[in-house]
C-alpha cells in the first residue's frame, strides 16, 4: 500500500510499515496544506491510505468522494511510543479498508 503520514504523525513511524510505501507530508513538500486540499492532492498522487491522529478530520471532510482511505490512529499524541502500540491492528486491518471511507484504529 501507499501510505501517507499526515503531519501530526512522527515520521518515526514509517520504520513499523514495513512492506509499505510509505511518504510524510513534507517529503510530498506539502507542509501546511488544509486537510482538504491535502486529501484531494493525495489522491492525485494514487496514495493508498493518509495515516494521521487529527480525529477531526472525520468531522471535517466529505471523504466518500475521494478514492483514498483515510485511517484514524486513536492516540492522544504523535509520539513513536505511543503509536507504535497501534500498528499491529492497523497491518491487521490494513486489507480490509474501503476507498472513500475513514477508520479509527484502537490499541
């Protein structure tokens, strides 16, 4: 999969997606991009999944329009301990994801 860390996300968390493809925000140079734009430009650029922590996004965006899965780790903060606890049922659901809709991931 191609995946997208959203700039709330440490880049840290790329080394636990192995066998993934996987892009930060600002290796895309699209630092302080609005959540829409962000979501329309990575589904021009055939992302697969935008990774983030930002839990308004669900309440922000109509993603259903969007060919990209937006994946919600429910976590209180950005830090590589914190989410590295939630990427075991991320790769475990990972398959099982629908474009156009947004999940949250629990520990």
């Amino acid at each position: 999969m191609k995946i997208l860390l959203d700039e709330c996300v440490t880049k840290k968390l790329k080394d636990l997606l192995i066998g993934h493809t996987v892009f930060t925000i600002s290796q895309m140079e699209w630092t302080g991009m609005k959540n829409g734009m962000l979501i329309k430009r990575a589904e021009q650029k055939n992302f697969d999944i935008l990774l983030t922590i930002d839990k308004n996004i669900c309440y922000q965006q109509n993603t259903s329009k969007y060919n990209l899965t937006i994946v919600v780790l429910n976590a209180n903060n950005s830090n590589i301990e914190t989410l590295q606890d939630y990427i075991p049922n991320f790769l475990n659901q990972i398959n099982t994801f629908e474009k156009g809709k947004i999940y949250t991931i629990e520990k």
